[in-house]
C-alpha cells in the first residue's frame, strides 16, 4: 500500500524578483519508511512547501535526486495525493464533486461511484454533498480535500499545513481525523505544519529545517504511546527540547540580510 | 442521557408554544395576508385608474378611431382601436392579478409582488397620463407623439406583416447571435490556452474589436451572396470580438494552484481545459455574452434599418418614411418586450451555470 520515498541531496535555488539567488533547499536528505508519519516543522520561509512540492512532483531539483520506490519522481501522481496550504477545492464543483473529481479524472468514475458517498462520511460531512466550498466552514474545506486526495487510494498524503487557518477546537478535531484516516488507510503521511504541539501528537518523526538556506537541521523520533496526550510530561520534555533547539538555532549567527 | 432527553423535550415544547402564534400573526410586511391583498389591489387599481379615465375623460381632439376587422382563431371580431386598448389594459390587469395568485404560495415571489406592486401603479397611471396627453386633448407635437390607442392601431392595421418583421428579426438574431457565442468562446479558450495563438490572434482582437461591426457592412453587403447573410455576418463579428476577449481573459487567470491540483488527481490535458480552466472562465464568458447581446442588438437594428428586406428596424424605416410615427413607436415597443425577453433568457440561463457562486459576490 505505502512505499518508501528518499530526498538525496536536494537542492533548489530560486530567484526573487531582483533576481537575488534564494537557497530554498540545500543539500536535503531524507528517507521516508512506508506507512510512517512524518511531521516537518520550521519558522516561515525554511522551504517546506518547496521539499512538499518536490516529494509531489510540482517541482524539480537543480541538483540531487528524489525517488519513489527506487524510481524517480518526474512529475506528479495521484499515487502522492496533496493538500494545498489553503483554497485546493474547485470553487465551482460542489463537495461530492470535488471529491469524485479524481474518480473521474482517472476516467473510473463508473465503477467507483459508491466510493464517493463512503469517503463523505470518512470526513464526516454527510449532509454537506451538495453545497459548494464558500458555503462551508475552513475546517470542512480542508477535510474535503483530504477526502478528494484519499479517494484517489495513494501511496502517500502530503499535506501543507491543512490546519494552519484553524481555530484550536476545529484542528484538534481534524487532527484526530487524520491519526484515524492514517491508521483506516496505512499509508505514508507527510505533514507541513508550523506547530510543534501538532508535530508530537500526529508523528512518528519530526523534521526540524532552518532557514537561509534552507535544510533540514535535525530529526527527532517521537516515541511516545498512541493515543497521546497533549499535558504529559514526555510531551511537555519533548516540546521543550524541541524549542531549545530552534532558540540554538535562532542564536547561530545569521547572515546579514536576515530581518 | 437523561439530561438529553429532557433537553429534547423542553426544546418541543417551546417549537409547540411559538408556532400556533407564528402563524396567526403574521408581522405586517408581505407574508401577512392583509398587507397582500393590499399590494394586490394597489398593482391593479392604476390600470382600473386609465380605464375610467379613458371612459370618463372627455375626447376633446378630432381624433379618428379607426374600426378594424381581426380574424383570428376562426373568430371575426370587429374593434375600435380604443376599445383594443382598453382591451390591452384588462389583459394587464388579469395577467397582474394572474401573477398575484401564482405568486401566493411562494414566499420569494410574493415579496418580488409586493415590490413591484407600486411601480405597476405608476404604469397605469402613466397609461392614463399618456392617453390624456397624446388622445384626449393631443397637447404633444402631432404626428410624432400618438396616444396609446393609435399605437395599438399599429398591431391591429398592420398585424401580420409586423409578426412577419419581428419573427425576420429573431431569425437574423438568432443565427448571428449564436454563431458569435459559439466561435468567440472556441478563440477565447485558443487564445486564452495556447500563448502562440495569443501572440499571433490577440492583437488583431484587440485592433479590430473597437471598430464597430456596422462598419464592415458595405463590404459585408457585397462580399456576402445576401444581404441575410451580410447582416448575420456583422452580428457575428459583434459578438465574437467581446466574448473571445473576455474569455481568454477568464482561461488566463485561473489560479495555477487549481491546475496543480487537477494534475495531482490524474487529469489529463484535455481535462485541464474542459474541467478547470472553462468552468473558471465560465463567469467571464458570460459577462462577455451579456454585453455582446446588448452590442447584437444595436448591430441588428442599424444593419436592418440600412439595408434589409425585412425585419423590425426596416419596418421603422418605412413607416417613417410615410411619417407613421405611431408605427414606429408600436415596433420600438416590440423591441423592447423581445430583446428583456431574450436577456431575461440569458439571465436565467446564467444564473444556473453559476449557481456555484450564489452569495459568493454581492448583488
Ligand atoms: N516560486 C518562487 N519564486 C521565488 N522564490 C520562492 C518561490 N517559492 C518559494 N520561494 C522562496 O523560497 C523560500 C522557501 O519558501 P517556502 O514556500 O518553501 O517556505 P515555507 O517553509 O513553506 O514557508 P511558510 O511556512 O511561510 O509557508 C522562501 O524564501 C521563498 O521566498
Ligand atoms: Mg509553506
């Protein structure tokens, strides 16, 4: 069901609008066991959405290789399915349709017909088929998406920070959502997120990346029991260790154009 | 649970205390059914007003009603033309009153009755101003300002031959029109698709699209093998000119993120166009095919008016021609029912393609 996806040696560059080369990505490596659920956390602007882009297939490296069971990812797939950061759904189909749309994208519209009322309800939007995305809530947008992702059954789920525009009642229900949606479904999860709190209660690892340039600057393991609780003290030391490792990061000297 | 069913309970028992109240008093306003029957008599009472003003109010012009025999339905009818507008008026009123009692049962449409029940008082009372002004005491120039009745005499002298020009219209309209829509939604979406297509087609659009179609007529009329045809051609070019604009303009800027996320999902090329960039550009083409009909009709009158063997800007012409005002003033009040008719069409037709955006832009 789930397959083992590796960044080796990633590099993106772009460059802004006064044509500044910004190092987006540098010297990235990272290997993904299958079924894992890995949580990459970082401040603003330490390329997340870009390794996110490059694991999906949007974008291409300038240097070094990203693979996907040993081959290497040209273009997208619906094998990797995606969750923008915000506003994925088609204003103008109505939920059920965004949901089919894959279905009939891949032209298997017909015979997976009933599938579409079954992953409604995996979201928990029964009641909804009908109404079109600036009719529901933030939150209900973002399950739609993940529902239009699953529906296309990938290998894995890259998500963009689905919750970052949520309030906190709204992203712990959705969060709980998805450990199930994970464990229903068993496949790779893949998560943007800008929340440590979130990063430990989901994952089974996190990716800590730094800015200017961007890289990854640490991995932790998050071994703790399932299900997780938010005050225990594990959780707490976790979260406290994390934080002193971004405080270490923030006091390395920067260079001069940071703000 | 038992907390949730005495909550259950108690939320009943209050549905079952408002509710008979609710309904027997109805706030004032336009579910209340006194307020209207109100609205209702006030829709009729100025078209009942013009009647009895046309029947009261004294002739004091030398105007001659003219009688004419109407054979239709296998009937013979012998009228004046002041009793046909009479006539006109009770088929407002029992049309109107035909409205209120459609109207009834639906909660939107009887607040759409109420609001226009006050500016259909004024039309019965402008008919009535009009037939005093322009019949009774014919204090407007003359020939150029006739009464209501002399309009209706335009129908009733001329009857077949003005179905004759109206339907001439609607054919040349119909042909032109959709032909247009057709061929500026198939560039619209080329150039809107293809950048090659845009770097080539988009500046002619561009130059040629702000000279007015009726300028083409004299090549049109003698390019062309009729002048139909010549006419159904400056009508096309009217419309595929804005709608091809506005078009390309919706495909260009549908968001690359809608794209991607197409792509993801396993759309192919072709669905990229058919299932995300046109419905995107649905609401620019429509706003394109709304303000190309506005520009099809002028474009269909002057070129009927300068060089058609029919149609109701040729009937215009001629009755001018003879200074039968009252003629022309009878085919600009045809113009008027038929083209809010077809923009009402297009209206509607609108409005299902973009049920999506319901409440989503302010109206
Ligand atoms: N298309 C682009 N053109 C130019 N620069 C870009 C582009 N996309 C990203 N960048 C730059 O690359 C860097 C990383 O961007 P990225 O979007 O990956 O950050 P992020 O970690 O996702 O940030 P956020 O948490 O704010 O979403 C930023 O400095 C950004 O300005
Ligand atoms: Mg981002």
């Amino acid at each position: 069901m789930s397959s083992t996806i590796s960044v080796n040696n990633v590099n993106r560059i772009y460059s802004d609008a006064e044509g500044n080369k910004v190092n987006a990505l540098y010297n990235v490596d990272l290997d993904i066991r299958p079924g894992e659920f890995i949580s990459i956390i970082g401040p603003s602007g330490c390329g997340k959405t870009t390794l996110l882009r490059l694991i999906a297939g949007l974008d291409k490296p300038q240097s070094g290789e990203l693979t996907i069971d040993g081959s290497r990812i040209n273009d997208v797939s619906p094998e990797r399915g995606y969750v923008f950061q915000q506003g994925g759904l088609f204003p103008w189909l109505n939920v059920e349709n965004n949901i089919a749309y894959g279905l009939k994208a891949r032209k298997v519209y017909k015979k997976n017909k009933d599938k579409i009322s079954r992953y409604i309800s995996m979201v928990g939007l029964d009641g909804f088929e009908k109404s079109y995305p600036h009719q529901i809530s933030g939150g209900m947008a973002q399950r739609v998406a993940i529902a239009r992702a699953l529906i296309n059954e990938p290998k894995a789920l890259l998500l963009d920070e689905p919750m970052g525009a949520l309030d906190s009642f709204t992203r712990a229900d959705l969060q709980d959502k998805i450990l199930e949606l994970w464990k229903e479904n068993g496949i790779t999860m893949i998560l943007v997120t800008h929340d440590i709190d979130e990063a430990i209660y989901l994952s089974d690892r996190i990716v800590i990346m730094t800015p200017r340039p961007g890289k990854i600057s640490k991995i932790i393991d998050v071994d703790l029991p399932r299900p997780r609780h938010r005050g225990g003290s594990e959780f707490l030391s976790m979260r406290k260790s994390i934080l002193e490792h971004f405080e270490l990061a923030q006091a390395q000297p920067q260079p001069e154009y940071m703000i | 649970m038992n907390g949730q069913i005495a909550l259950k309970g108690s939320l009943r028992n209050s549905a079952e205390k408002e509710k008979p109240t609710a309904e027997k008093k109805a706030k004032w306003g336009y579910r209340h059914n006194g307020y209207y029957a109100l609205k209702a008599l006030l829709t009729i009472s100025g078209f009942v007003a013009a009647i009895i003003i046309n029947i009261v109010f004294p002739q004091k012009a030398a105007v001659e009603f003219k009688t004419y025999v109407i054979n239709a339905l296998g009937l013979s009818v012998t009228l004046n033309i002041n009793d046909a507008y009479i006539f006109v008026l009770v088929a407002l009123i029992l049309i109107f009153t035909g409205a209120g009692i459609v109207s009834l049962k639906d909660k939107e449409k009887r607040k759409k009755f109420c609001k226009a029940a006050a500016f259909r008082f004024a039309l019965g009372i402008a008919l009535a101003v009009w037939d005093i002004g322009g019949t009774k005491l014919q204090v407007f120039a003359q020939p150029f300002f006739p009464g209501p009745a002399q309009v209706i005499e335009a129908y009733l002298a001329d009857g077949e031959y003005v179905v004759q020009n109206t339907l001439y219209s609607l054919r040349l309209y119909a042909a032109g029109f959709s032909s247009g829509v057709l061929l500026g939604v198939g560039t619209g979406i080329l150039i809107g698709w293809f950048p090659k297509v845009y770097y080539w087609v988009f500046p002619i659009l561009k130059i040629t699209g702000v000279v007015p179609a009726v300028a083409w007529m004299p090549f049109a009329l003698t390019l062309l093998p009729n002048s139909f045809t010549a006419a159904v051609f400056l009508i096309v070019i009217c419309a595929w000119f804005q709608i091809a604009f506005l078009t390309a303009q919706g495909i260009q800027s549908t968001p690359k993120q809608n794209y991607e996320a197409a792509r993801i999902l396993g759309s192919s090329q072709l669905g990229l166009i058919f299932n995300v960039a046109i419905p995107h550009a649905m609401p620019d083409i429509f706003t394109g095919i709304s303000s190309a009909n506005a520009m099809a009709f002028t474009t269909l009158v002057m070129s009927e008016m300068l060089g058609q063997p029919g149609g109701l800007g040729y009937y215009i012409n001629q009755s001018k021609v003879w200074s039968a005002y009252y003629k022309v003033l009878a085919a600009i009040v045809i113009m008027a029912v038929l083209f809010s008719l077809i923009n009402y069409l297009i209206g509607r037709i609108r409005k299902r393609a973009l049920r999506w955006q319901e409440g989503v832009l302010k109206k």
